[in-house]
C-alpha cells in the first residue's frame, strides 16, 4: 500500500514539473473566448458564399481545413483560416 501510494506521488511529481518546465497552462487564452461566437459566425457566413458541399466535406473531414490544394479553388476562404487558425 504505502509503495503504491509513494509511486502515484512520485508520478504526479514529475507531471506536475514536466508541466511547469514547459509552461503549459500559464498564459494561454482560454478556448472559446470571448470572440468565439462572433469567429463562428463569420466562418459560417464565408462557407454561405460556397456550394453546400463544401461545407459538408469540411464537415465530414475537418483535416480540409488545412489542406492548401483543397482550398486552392477558395482563395477568400483559404485566407479567412489562415488569419483565424
């Protein structure tokens, strides 16, 4: 009991200093601020201007999001991800 207690201490020790050494968590804009609604908006206003399937392939493959030759023929959309990664 007390080797298993000592070996969860040691692990939570050295993720907690593996935390802090890389500075994950500290400074750092929480998800979905406060500019969230209003980005997720815009988005789907510029998808609005596209053929419906584009938005369903997006939505069936969000990796399109990131994929210069799939966004080479929307040159206003490619733009808009790329300024709102």
């Amino acid at each position: 009991m007390k080797t298993r207690l000592a070996k969860t201490l040691a692990a939570a020790f050295v993720g907690l200093t593996l935390l802090a050494a890389t500075g994950l968590g500290q400074n750092q804009a929480p998800i979905g601020g406060p500019d969230a609604p209003r980005t997720r908006e815009e988005f789907s206003q510029m998808l609005e201007k596209y053929p419906p399937n584009v938005r369903a392939a997006m939505s069936l493959d969000p990796t399109l999001l990131s994929n210069k030759e799939y966004l080479a023929p929307y040159p206003a959309l490619a733009g808009y991800l790329s300024a709102h990664p």
